[in-house]
C-alpha cells in the first residue's frame, strides 16, 4: 500500500464547494477518507499555510518532440509542468511530423509514459499535416486517444473545411480547438497594431485578423452544433462577441493565457523577442482589462499557458525573423494568482476552478476532485511568499519568459499525479 497524508492544508475544491482545513489522505491512487490510524510507511506533508487543490489542468501546451528536441521534449515539458502544478496537459500538434495520425498519437502515448510525470492528452490535428486543406481522420483519431482538435499554430482558413471538420467531430463528441488568425490580414506584422507598434515602426497585426475568424466559428457552431474554443483569445471584440454567443447558448468556450492577462503591447521592447514576441501578440490595455473581467464573470472558463518553447538561438534573430512563442509552465500559478486573486479581481475558489473544473469540462472529462474515491492528482501551493522567476533553474529547456525577474506570489510545491509526486520542493 502507497500512502500519502497531506496534513492540515487550507482543502479548496470547487467541483464540491469545499473552503475548508483539513487533511487530504491518498493510498493506490486514490483520495481515500482518513483511517482512524494512518498505514505503516505512510509518507506525511506537513501543509500548514498551505492551500491544496485538485491537480491543474493545462490545455495547451507545445512539447515540440518530434522535430524540434533542441526547443523542448516530452520528457523536459512534462517535468516543467509538474513543477508547475500541472497534473494533466493538452499537447498540441505542430510538431514535425504533425500530430495527425494515430501512429503518432501512440508515439506520444509512449514518450509520456516514459516521462512518468504528468498525464498528457493529445489534440492532434483538424487537416492532414495542419495544411487546412482536407480533414484529418477524425474517427481514427477519436479512437486512438483524442481529446480534442486543432490546427494551432494555425488556422483552418477555408470555412467549408472547418465547417466538415465541425460537423464529424460533433458526431464524435469532440471539441474543436482554433488559433484564431487570419493569416491575409495578420500579413507580416509581429505585434499588434496599434499605438505602439508605430511607435515601434514594427508590422501590426490588426485586431480584426483575431475577431474575424472568432466570429466565423461562432457561425459555424451554430451551423453544426459541435462546441468549438477559441485559443488564447487576446481581443476586447472576440471577448464581446463570444459573451454573446454564449447568452444565445451557443456552444463556444475560450482561454486566456497568463501573459495576455499581465502584459499589454506598452510593454514590448522591440530589442527583446525572447520575452515579448508572442502570437497572438499582446494587446492594448483595454484589451488585457476585457480579458481580465472576462474570467472573472466566466465568460472565460479556463486559463491555458500556450507553452511555446524556443531556443536562445532562434530567439536572438530579431524581432522581425523570431519566432512567435514564449514558455509558460513553470509561471502560469504565480502571474495569474498575482494579477487576479492577489488583486482582488476574482476570490481564490474560482481562480482554481479555471485551472481545473473548467478546462475538464470543455474536455468532457470529470471534474477533477479531492473527494473520497477520486484519482489523487493534488496539487500543494503557497501563495504567501513571494518568488523571483529564475528560468536558469526551470526544468524547461527553453528560457523564452516575459517574466524573467518578476517577483511573484503563488508557486506549486509539490504536484502529486495518480497517486505519485511527481514534484516537490
């Protein structure tokens, strides 16, 4: 028997409303009810001012293995969101080759288990090779292990193909996820036009190349009846439109990441593309203030980091040829506990259900619990003393952080994942 006390920590679970201290026992996987006496060998952590939550779900998550291992693996992203917090991670496809066959789904499959760290879901690809030319096996894939679709990196730009892909994932119940861009109107602009980026003299990406498409799959869900999410949502008009299309229940849901809820485009330091360069690009304050209300009242269910590792190298050719991306895993409990609950935007019960309850189910998996009987995937923070972000010391093996020294509030200190931990300090 492997037993597990997690002893006298502030228990916040929002699948059953619990506020509460208490003990949290594990033995085989699972949370159990306290025995009167604790099994030989039990291993006990002492959570006192500490708050303990069911284990966090990451939705997007870029683990670049295979064709770009020099950026991040399997093995190297797991680690990084077990330090995180994260239990459970959503690996997406553009990887090279992409994600779009069940052979790779299995590939994945294996390197996750030998990564014995965190749970990884795969997204595999709405088109074959991401090409947004003709659907991918969509059945096949379901089969295989599917929890969701998406082209991201790209946008499925054809809307009869997205509306055929919608309509087979509907019959499979699957979530259809989209990078909202329109890659004609996006052009070559690398940060968000505006204000800033003339007086940068930088290439904007207008707003409407995000809202535009956002609009368009809202049709389309209406259209076919399959729930589709819109990934990393950065604009205050795709944050109205899809508020309002959820009052018309129709079936769309939305993430935000914790670098669109902290920074806007007056923060950009055009000699910096490690740490700013980011698509989509980081808007206007009104922007980042429609984002940050719009989580609070649930319009947006469910924080997502879009962990987008790169090398050092790629990072330091500019902002014009870098690539688009910055990491997130190991910050994403600190920035956004720190700009929201710290900040008294949103009380701490639903900042952790946008880290769980809510990204299960838009997955239609079950809410993660720390009720008696459910898989021990726990996560133990401390949200009282402050932390600089270092990323020499993350487990990722990219460094590309717009955090680099922020001093933050709110960091996991240990990840138990089935029962295991997986991490701790």
């Amino acid at each position: 028997m492997n037993a597990l006390l997690i002893q006298a920590g502030r228990v916040v679970d929002p699948a059953t409303g619990r506020d509460e201290t208490a003990d949290v026992f594990v033995t085989d996987g699972r949370v159990q009810d306290r025995p009167p006496s604790l099994p030989p060998g039990t291993r006990v952590i002492d959570a006192h001012n500490r708050v303990v939550v069911p284990g966090f779900i990451d939705l997007h998550v870029h683990l670049r293995e295979p064709g770009n291992e020099a950026s991040e693996t399997v093995l190297t992203g797991c680690r990084a969101a077990a330090r995180g917090g994260f239990t459970t991670i959503v690996a997406m496809p553009n990887t090279k080759p992409p994600l779009d066959s069940p052979a790779e789904l299995r590939q994945l499959d294996q390197r996750a288990i030998g990564a014995a760290a965190v749970r990884v879901l795969a997204a595999p690809c709405i088109t074959r090779g991401r090409a947004g030319i003709e659907v991918a096996d969509l059945e096949a894939l379901a089969e295989a292990g599917a929890v969701a679709f998406t082209d991201d990196g790209a946008t499925v730009p054809d809307a009869d193909v997205m509306a055929a892909a919608m309509r087979r994932s509907a019959l499979l119940n699957r979530l259809v996820m989209d990078h909202a861009l329109d890659a004609g109107l996006a052009g070559q602009g690398v940060m968000h036009e505006g204000e800033w980026s003339r007086h940068f003299g930088l290439p904007g990406i207008p707003a409407a190349a995000e809202h535009l498409i956002v609009a368009r799959n809202i049709r389309l869900a209406e259209q076919t009846g399959c729930a589709v999410h819109i990934q990393h949502v950065s604009i205050a008009e795709s944050v109205r439109l899809i508020r309002e299309a959820r009052r018309r229940s129709v079936p769309v849901s939305a993430e935000v990441t914790p670098h669109h809820l902290a920074l806007t485009d007056s923060d950009v330091r055009p000699d910096d593309p490690r740490r700013f360069k980011m698509s989509p690009p980081l808007g206007s304050l009104a922007d980042c203030l429609a984002l940050r209300e719009a989580v609070a009242d649930g319009t947006i269910e469910a924080f997502a980091t879009d962990h987008a590792p790169h090398t050092a190298e790629s990072k330091a050719r500019g902002f014009l040829a870098a690539p688009f991306g910055v990491i997130g895993l190991e910050t994403a409990v600190g920035v956004t506990y720190t700009t929201l609950v710290l900040h008294g935007l949103m009380p701490l019960l639903d900042w952790v259900a946008r880290w769980t309850t809510g990204p299960a189910r838009l997955l239609g998996r079950a809410a993660p619990t720390l009720a008696p009987g459910a898989v021990a995937d726990i996560t133990v923070l401390d949200v009282d003393n402050e932390w600089s972000v270092a990323p020499a010391g993350f487990a990722s093996k990219s460094r590309n952080t717009p955090f680099d020294g922020w001093l933050l509030q709110g960091r996991a200190v240990c990840t138990v994942c089935d029962g295991r931990i997986v991490w701790t300090e």
